[in-house]
C-alpha cells in the first residue's frame, strides 16, 4: 500500500494562455471542479492518506480554494517554490516532508482515472527503484519497456512505444541522485539509473481516461467527451454531483437557448436572447443580450478562487 503522494502543482501552465494567466493550470474548472482536486480524488480512493503539493505562480489562489489547506476533510502540505524548480528539484525539495517510504508522483495537470493499484503492486513486486505509468497517448511516445524495465528514454537507443502517462512511484533513496538549487527534470536522472542497469519499472495503464490538457481545444474535448460519454470516474465521491453543467448562482434569461456541452460558472449572468453552444463560462461571466458564442471559452478577470471553493466536491 502506497499511502503518500506528491502532486506537482508548480507547473507554469504556459500551453494554456490565457486561460491561465490569472489562474494557475490545476485549478481551472472542469464543470466547475478544479482540476487538481480529481488528482486528490484519485490518490485518496487509492489509499494515499498524506498529500504534497508544490505550488510556484499565484500561490495565494491555492491559498483561497483550499482554506486551511484542507481538502475533505484532508490536510494537503503546500509547499511554495520562489523559484520553480521543475519536475526532478520539485521531488528533491518535497522529500523532506514525506516519509522514509515509497511515493507517488502524479501531476496536477491530468484528468485520469486509470487504475493505479497495478502501478503500485508492480513497484513493491520488482523491488523497482521507480515506477512509471507508461500508456498509448496521442503523443509521440518516447519510452521503451522491455520485459517490465524501463529500457531507454527518448528513443536514442531503442525503438519507443509508450509515452509518460505523468504517474510514478519512487523509492526515497533514489531522490538522493538529483541536483539540489536549481530547476531540473527528474528525466536525466531516471535516464543515468538506467544506463547504470537499476530498476526503473513500467506498467502499461491503458484502462480509463487520460487527458493533458495543454490547449484551449483539449480543455473544450474534456467538457464535451464528459458530456457525449456521461462519463464520471469512479473515484470520485457518489454523494456528491458532478458534472455540473450550471452553477446554481448563474442566472439565465428564460429567452437564452443553450445546447452542446455548455458548462456555467458560479454567479454567470447570460442576458436575453443569447445563444449558447460547446462554450464554458468561468465563474463571474457576463454575456450579453443576443451574443451567440460557439466553441469559447469565457474568461472574467475577477478573482474566481473563493468561488472555486465554494464548487470543489
């Protein structure tokens, strides 16, 4: 049993501007969810008990949607970087608040609902210095895995068939090999290990879900293949709704036509005659009479975090 995790947070979101230029990436809402909280979600139903979060743009945003860093009923350890330190000085800078024991790593920027108990029998059975979730996503793969090991990275000496699916378990001694004071990936370290013949372990997770959501189209293809599929992970809460296509505070005009996969943010105001379809309204939006919007994105400047809050289930 795994039972602590480590959930990168500090990420700069820049694939995603605007949408993020006043909103850190983990936190932008996936039907009025903030993304990260499907991360906590998946970990918890999972068995991991301690959460770790870096955090580097806007930390007080993370601050407002989580007070008193609490997320059901959970203390999560938010852990600010002033200067981001990437994937790998992330991990080294998160060790001291975890226990002398194996970890996840999983990112705050993936909606996923793959089974992680494989990944985490397969560590504790290989006796694996780290574990990667490996997966057949629509990016040019750049792992290769032969008879469970974590062969090359990168493709510079084997044929590659699987990309990162952003999921990992690491054993604390292994963090020791990672350069302290500057940002750094974890991927060269991973990458000496393996030439030095240690065992960095792969599980194929091809099950379930798996969204990067790095563009304004893939964020707008989550909320439409949520809707088109009715698809909920099984992780999440039963008692609690979700989606939510409309916020209970957004008002609509009675004559506004909304049709697709629309999702309405918390205190929205759609006036008369609008058309509405395949369009996300962050919380606070207003749009006006007669406007038809099609495949947008609406985006407010004010500050949305308390309304997060007040959404997260």
């Amino acid at each position: 049993m795994i039972t602590q995790a480590f959930v990168l947070g500090a990420g700069l979101g820049t694939r995603l501007r605007p949408l993020t230029d006043d909103l850190p990436k983990p936190l932008v809402p996936i039907f009025q969810k903030p993304l990260i909280t499907f991360a906590f979600d998946h970990l918890l139903a999972a068995g991991c008990e301690k959460l770790v979060v870096n955090t580097h743009r806007l930390p007080e945003r993370f601050a407002a949607v989580f007070p008193e860093s609490l997320y059901r009923d959970r203390r999560i350890l938010f852990l600010h970087e002033p200067e981001i330190l990437g994937t790998g000085g992330g991990i080294k800078n998160a060790r001291r608040l975890l226990a002398s024991e194996s970890f996840v790593v999983y990112s705050g920027d993936i909606l996923a609902d793959f089974e992680l108990a494989p990944l985490f029998e397969e560590h504790a059975r290989a006796g694996n210095d780290v574990t990667l979730a490996l997966r057949k996503t629509h990016f040019p793969p750049t792992i290769a895995l032969r008879d469970g090991l974590v062969v090359d990275i990168g493709g510079k000496r084997e044929a590659t068939e699987y990309d990162f699916a952003n999921v990992s378990v690491w054993n604390p001694e292994i963090i020791s090999r990672i350069p302290s004071g500057r940002s750094v990936s974890f991927i060269p370290t991973l990458v000496e290990a393996i030439a030095k013949g240690e065992k960095i372990g792969g599980v194929v997770v091809n099950d379930g879900k798996w969204f990067n959501i790095g563009s304004a189209e893939e964020y707008l293809d989550v909320h439409r293949m949520v809707c088109e599929e009715q698809w909920k992970p099984a992780y999440l809460d039963r008692n609690h709704e979700w989606p939510i296509r409309r916020a209970p505070s957004a008002i609509i005009d009675s004559t506004a036509t909304l049709s697709g996969f629309y999702s309405l943010g918390a205190n929205c105001r759609v006036e008369a005659g609008v058309r509405l379809r395949d369009t996300i309204l962050w919380p606070g939006a207003q749009i006006a009479s007669r406007s038809v919007l099609e495949n947008c994105i609406v985006r407010t400047h004010r500050r949305a975090e308390g309304i997060l809050r007040d959404a997260i289930i």
